[in-house]
C-alpha cells in the first residue's frame, strides 16, 4: 500500500466513528503501514479509535476483550 492509498482509506468513512477498532500488524513494514493509516484516520474529518499492535493480547486489552475464552484464538 503506498502512502497516497493509505491517506485516501483514512479519509474514507467506513466504519462508525464511535467503534474501536485493532489491528495486529505481524512485521515492522505492516505495522509502519498501519500506523500512518492510523494517524491520517486521526486527521482526517471522520477521525476514529484505531490503535495498530504488535501482538494480539495487547489488541484485546486495548479492546477491552482480554478475558475472552481461549478456544476462541487457536
């Protein structure tokens, strides 16, 4: 994804703004990608709680999630 669809997506309303949303990046490049769409959401005019992790136990505090049950993460 280049920088340009990157701050196009951010400006793009397509999801409620009052919804959280996580997302689990699994190399420094995905999660690079993923933090300028999420500062450009920030900027942008329909700003959004969007939060980029490294891992998946962080996303889901961050969720408020963390005592989900296991088998749900295999």
């Amino acid at each position: 994804m280049s920088s340009e669809q990157a701050e196009a997506l951010a400006r793009r309303m397509i999801f409620a703004t009052t919804s959280k949303r996580a997302f689990v990046a699994v190399s420094p490049a995905i999660f690079g990608v993923a933090r300028m769409w999420e500062i450009l959401t920030e900027m942008s005019d329909h700003p959004s709680e969007i939060r980029v992790f490294y891992d998946l136990p962080a996303a889901l505090t961050w969720l408020d999630l963390e005592n989900l049950p296991s088998k749900l993460f295999p």
